[in-house]
C-alpha cells in the first residue's frame, strides 16, 4: 500500500501495468549499469546519488509498497518518494526515446505510450478532454499526461527541494518546513545501508517484476 495524494491505494489494472513495467525496465537498467563508471541517470538528484545496492533496494521496496496490499505502507520521506518521482520519470524518458526511436527508423514504436493511454482510459478522465494516439510524435502531449499520472500518487515536488531545507541555516531550514508543513525527518531520513541478505531479495523481487512485464 501506498499513502498516495488520493489515500491509502495499493495500485492496479492499467496502472498498475504500466509502473511494474517502468520498475523492470528500470531494473535492466541498473543490471547493466551495475560495474559502469558512468551510470543511467533519471535527473533525480536524490535517487540519481544513491550507491547501486540502495538503488536496487529502494526500488524493490517502493514497487512492493505500490503493487502489493500486504506489504506496509512506507513513510514519505525525500528518499522514497523521489524514488516514485523517479519510477514516472523512467516512463518520460521511455516514451520520449520510443518517439525519436520511431521518428529515426520511420516506424512506430509504442509501447509506452499505449501503456500511459491505457491508464487515462481505466481511470476518470475528462471526457471532453482530447487525447492524442499512440502514434503521436508531439511529446508535449504526453509530458502532461504522465505528469498528471504521477500526481496521482504523489503529494507534491517537496522531496525536489532538499537545497532549499538543506543548505540553510538550522532555524530558516525550521521555518520553512513548518511553513511547508514538511515533518522534520522527510530529508534527513536516508535509504539505509543494505545487507547481501537484503540485495539479494530486492534482486529477487526486481526480477519477478521484470518478467511479469515481458521482460526475459
């Protein structure tokens, strides 16, 4: 389960769909990533700077608390909701390189985005609302929907704002959390230093979600 802006969820159907493909896709990544001394980034400071073995495992626990209703919900704090933050910018990514893929080799390629549509069909969405097709190469047009996909999780940006609480003075950092309503521990809660015991069930779990996407 997950204490997301619209209560307590534990996703599912389309949109479950699409983040367990994001999860595996971001584990293919980190395999291979894992002995490279120039590692995927996805433009999330926090998440981008942990070591592999938390990437790994921060990975393994979000997707659980996400996909599973017998796992716990987790706290929000900086660390793991950037790695949500970082799970919806995978599918940005994703569907950006699937449009200049397709624009390059003139052929359509759209995984991605029939996954995000998909989402937009199984949910409420406006019905006087425009939505493009699969095959639609204007990325602004799908920049805003996975936006609004993740806000559907997520509270807010405040985990993007650690400069601002964190490289100030003590009592301006307590002011602006307070004003923020941003409980003292949300940045200074960090992912912990995992065991072998602990990467090896996270690897585990990643790999059962890879699959379960059509990963092979």
């Amino acid at each position: 389960m997950w204490r997301t802006s619209q209560g307590m969820r534990t996703l599912e159907g389309a949109e479950a769909e699409l983040v367990t493909a994001a999860i595996g896709d971001m584990w293919r990544q980190l395999q291979e990533d894992q002995d490279s001394d120039n590692p995927w980034t996805w433009g999330l400071a926090i998440f981008d700077g942990l070591q592999w073995e938390q990437k790994t495992v921060q990975l393994a626990a979000v997707g659980g608390a996400l996909l599973k209703t017998e796992v716990s919900a987790m706290p929000l704090t900086a660390v793991n909701e950037a790695t949500v933050g970082a799970i919806f910018e995978h599918i940005r990514q994703s569907v950006q390189v699937e449009i200049d893929t397709s624009m390059d080799i003139d052929e359509s390629l759209d995984f991605w985005r029939k996954k995000v549509l998909a989402v937009i069909d199984d949910g409420s969405w406006p019905a006087d609302e425009p939505l493009p097709d699969s095959k639609c190469n204007d990325f602004g047009e799908w920049d805003w929907m996975i936006e609004a996909l993740g806000d559907e999780i997520l509270w807010d940006d405040d985990w993007c704002d650690a400069s601002f609480i964190m490289d100030v003075d003590p009592e301006l950092a307590s002011r602006r959390k307070q004003f923020l309503t941003i409980d003292d521990d949300y940045y200074t809660a960090i992912a912990p230093d995992p065991s072998e015991a602990d990467i090896a069930a996270a690897r585990a779990a990643l790999e059962t979600l890879w699959k379960s996407s059509g990963g092979s």
